[in-house]
C-alpha cells in the first residue's frame, strides 16, 4: 500500500487494539467518518495542519466533533495529538481501511467506464474479477466520459486499461514516432 510508513504503523496499532477490544466495526465507521469529514471539509484539513493551535485546543475540537465516536477511536485521537501527528490522521483512518479489508479478505475493484454499464456487461466483468482475485471483492464503479468508451479496472496497485482513450494515445505515440 502507498502512504506513509508512520501512518501505516498508527493504523497497524490502532488495528490491533480495536481487534483486542472487540470494536473493529465501531472503530471502522468511526475512521470513515473521520475521512469523510476530512475530505469534505477543508477547515479541518487546515486544523490538522496548523502549528498555531496547541495540542490541547485540538483534542477538545476533536472531542466536541467526534464525541459519538468509540472510546477507543476517541483515546487512539488523542494520542496521536499528543504525538504532534495530528496532521497524519486522514492518512491513518485510510491505511486503517486498506489494513482491514486485508484482515477481512476484501479486494476493493474500481470498475471506471465511459457510461453506466449495463447488467450483463457488468455481471461479466465480476465473475471474471471474482476468479482472478484472492478473497472476495469490493466493487466500486464510477462514470467517467473522458475515456471514451472501453473500461478501466483498478485492484489494489493493479490496473487494466481497455479504454478507447489508452487505445488512440498508444496509437498517437506510435504515430509521432
């Protein structure tokens, strides 16, 4: 998995505590909503980053928005702010995901397409990923006109580009050579 090694680490501690509590699926929609307001919101990027706000400002903002979170999520944020890491938290939440779809067996597949497949197509298309990836798969599709036509399938670091978009940039290459 790419992302920092720090990061990676955090998730791995955060993993094994969660697991030895009993709380990976609290923990689990707890790390989400943290990427997902991460995402969102680009005020909280910034207080991630700040060196102005002071450690303690900082966990009682993050205590006043994510107080429904598990007590775990709540004392693993803390500690990462005591840790002046605070910055990595989006990081954390995303190598904690991939580290428990591993744990899990799951294979996020992203199928991109020019258009909305239609039901055979995409049906063909997961029975041939299902035989060709250990454990069982996530799909996630998305539309994406640009390319054309064709598809592009991501597993993991993996991708296969059928797209018509790769098929006339290898054709412009071989043309301008």
């Amino acid at each position: 998995m790419k992302g920092n090694k720090i990061a990676v680490r955090y998730a791995k501690a955060l993993l094994d505590i969660a697991q030895e509590q009993q709380k990976l699926d609290e923990v689990a929609a707890d790390m989400n909503y943290l990427k997902k307001v991460n995402s969102e919101n680009v005020d909280f990027q910034s207080l991630l980053k700040s060196p102005v706000v002071n450690s303690q400002k900082k966990i009682e903002i993050f205590k006043a928005l994510f107080g429904v979170f598990n007590n775990v999520s709540l004392m693993f944020i803390e500690l990462i702010t005591k840790n002046r890491r605070e910055g990595l938290l989006a990081e954390i939440a995303e190598a904690f995901e991939h580290q428990l779809n591993e744990l899990r067996g799951i294979v996020p597949v992203k199928i991109i397409s020019a258009s909305q497949l239609d039901e055979s197509l995409r049906k063909e298309i997961v029975k041939k990923i299902e035989a060709n990836v250990k454990g069982t798969p996530k799909i996630v599709e998305e539309v994406n006109p640009e390319i054309i036509g064709g598809f592009i399938i991501r597993i993991d670091d993996k991708q296969f580009d059928a797209s018509i978009l790769r098929q006339l940039n290898n054709l412009k290459q071989r043309l301008t050579k």
